[in-house]
C-alpha cells in the first residue's frame, strides 16, 4: 500500500475576488480582493492557525479552500486530489473529508430542526446510515461532545452558547472527515467556555487523528491549539512559523504589532510591555496599497516596499516571512 502523504492540504497561489458591479462609467470592473495569493502545505495530523484581524481574509480562504466559494485562481490539493478542479460526486466525497465548524453556534443552526436531525445533517446528505444506525451515531456523537443522548430530541434554543458549539462540532464529526476548517469556533463564547471547546478539540484530534485550519483573530487563544501559525494582512500570508518560533521571535512588522497587542497576566511584565501600534487603519480591500499591503501603516516603510511586493521568503527553521526589510 502506497504511503500516505505527509501533507494533507497543499493550497497554491489562491486568490478570491468577489467583483462588484462597475459604475456606468466606469471602465474597470473592481472587486473585493479577498485573497490575493497564498499558499500553504498542512501537515497530516496538525493543526495550522490562521490570524488576522476581521477583515484581512482568513474566512474567506477558510471557505474557498472547502469550495463554499469558488476560487478565482490558484490550485488545492487535498488527500491527494485537485479540490479546484472536482465536479459531482468527487466534489461530494472531497467534502465529506473536510468538514467545518463555523463562528457563530446561534446562526449556524437550524431552529426549527433538532440537535439529532442537526448532527445527522452529513449523515442525510450522504445517505450513510438509516433507522436504529443512525439513531445510534446521533447518540455516539452527542456522548463524543460531552452531551446526552436525551439532547438529541431537544431545538438549538434550549442550549447554552457552549452547547451549541458543541452540537456544531458533533455535526462536523458525523461523517469522519479527515480535515476540519474550524471558523473561528470560540470567538463568541464566553472566556471560561473558550478553554473547555479548545481543549475538546485537542483531544479529538488526538483520539481521531484530525487535521484542523484553525481560523481566528485572538493570537492569545490560537497559540494554544495550533502546532504552526500562519498571519494574514490583506488577504496575504505575511509570516508563517511554530506557534513557539512566532510568539518568542516574530520577525514582521504586523506580526509585532499583534503580539504587542496581548496583555500579559504578570503585573509586573504587563507594566513595562511595549505596545506597537501600526498607523492609520487596513486600507479598502477593493484598492490595496502597491507593494507591501502593510507599507501605509508600517513603521519601517521604504521606498521599495511601494514598488515591489514582499515574497515570503524562509528565514530558516522553516520560518517564513514576506518583508524587504529582512532581505536587507
Ligand atoms: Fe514594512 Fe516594507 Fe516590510 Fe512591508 S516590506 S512590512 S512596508 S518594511
């Protein structure tokens, strides 16, 4: 038998656009330049996060690369076999593989269904199991999760935040994907809530072999979870290391800036940490600076960073970084 891959995900060059309509008249068609070219390998078993505040791309590239949106360029391979290019049942089988969780647990379920027919959701898609079978995968999923199978005849309503996040992971589970797109799962929880999902996921990951993309904007949380962290600005990727590497040594400019950003629980670090604070605000997805995305807010701005975009470039240690400056 064949060896399996040691990367289960390989994205290459992805872009998605969303064009708006142009203006009478108007001679360029602009566009929401969502993801404008990246490209990442994700390793069998790991989970890789993906940081960046609202708005520079991660969800968006989260959904592309399971084909909720159609890319506009680029290439992913999954398990081996071209996502971009899958039609009909290959398209449905590369689904089942990869399965998401989405952010928010109140409006990514159906009120009107209950948490079994929820959690079956797959299941019914794919016509998997039917009658006592399914009843029991319902019940085994809900044990998974930490509920009760008398939950399954209960709606969403009934169910804390907590809970409902819960539900949405044992849907994701149902039908035993291999990868997870987990679409910032913990940002509307509560604190107390968000280490008791994060640490369920640790642990099904373990006991399942899971791969997850573990999309978020709180570099605090993520650093727990992710083996590798990816940083986005302007639907670019602009650093991608070990979450060890970036949080003791982040070499770009945005990445700093993040860090600094995050209180530190001892009173006595917290006094003397440095905030850095990138100027102005993200420019218009729809008329990105030339160059370097960041180079209207960066502190370190040269004159090439207007003329020539930065390439992401291994520092080594598997360390990347997309900054003129480090080429210097
Ligand atoms: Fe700053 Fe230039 Fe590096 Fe961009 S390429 S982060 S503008 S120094």
């Amino acid at each position: 038998m064949a060896a399996r891959e040691e990367y289960i995900l390989e994205v290459n060059n992805l872009v998605k656009h969303f064009p708006l309509g142009g203006g009478l008249f108007s001679k360029k068609q602009q566009a929401v330049q969502a993801v404008n070219g990246i490209s990442l390998k994700v390793k069998r078993g790991e989970t890789l996060g993906i940081v960046g505040e609202s708005g520079c791309g991660k969800s968006t590239a989260g959904r592309t690369i399971i084909r909720l949106y159609e890319p506009t360029a680029g290439q992913i391979i999954f398990e081996g076999k071209d996502v971009t290019k899958a039609q009909g049942n290959d398209l449905m089988e590369l689904r089942r593989n990869m399965q998401m969780i989405f952010q928010d647990p109140y409006a990514s379920l159906n009120p009107r269904m209950t948490v079994g027919d929820i959690v079956a959701e797959a299941i019914d898609i794919h016509r998997l199991l039917t009658g006592q079978k399914r009843t029991q995968r319902i019940f085994e999923l809900l044990k998974i999760v930490g509920l009760n199978p008398e939950h399954a005849n209960r709606f969403p309503h009934e169910f804390s935040g907590g809970q409902r996040q819960r539900i949405g992971i044992a849907r994701a589970l149902a039908v035993n994907p291999s990868l997870i797109i987990c679409d910032e799962p913990i940002s509307a929880l509560d604190v107390s809530i968000q280490a008791q999902v994060v640490n369920m996921l640790e642990e099904l990951q373990q006991k399942l072999g899971l791969t997850y993309l573990f999309i978020a904007h709180d570099l605090s949380m993520v650093k727990y979870i992710s083996h590798r962290i990816a940083v986005m600005y302007l639907g670019r990727i602009v650093e991608l290391t070990s979450s060890k590497d970036l949080y003791a040594n982040p070499m770009h400019p945005y990445t700093q800036g993040l860090l600094s950003a995050i209180p530190i629980p001892d009173p006595h670090v917290e006094a003397q940490r440095r905030r850095i604070i990138p100027k102005g605000n993200v420019p218009s997805p729809i008329d990105p600076p030339s160059g370097c995305y960041f180079r209207t807010r960066c502190p370190h701005a040269m004159d090439v960073c207007a003329k020539e975009a930065p390439e992401l470039t291994e520092m080594g240690n598997e360390h990347l970084v997309a900054c003129h400056l480090l080429k210097k």
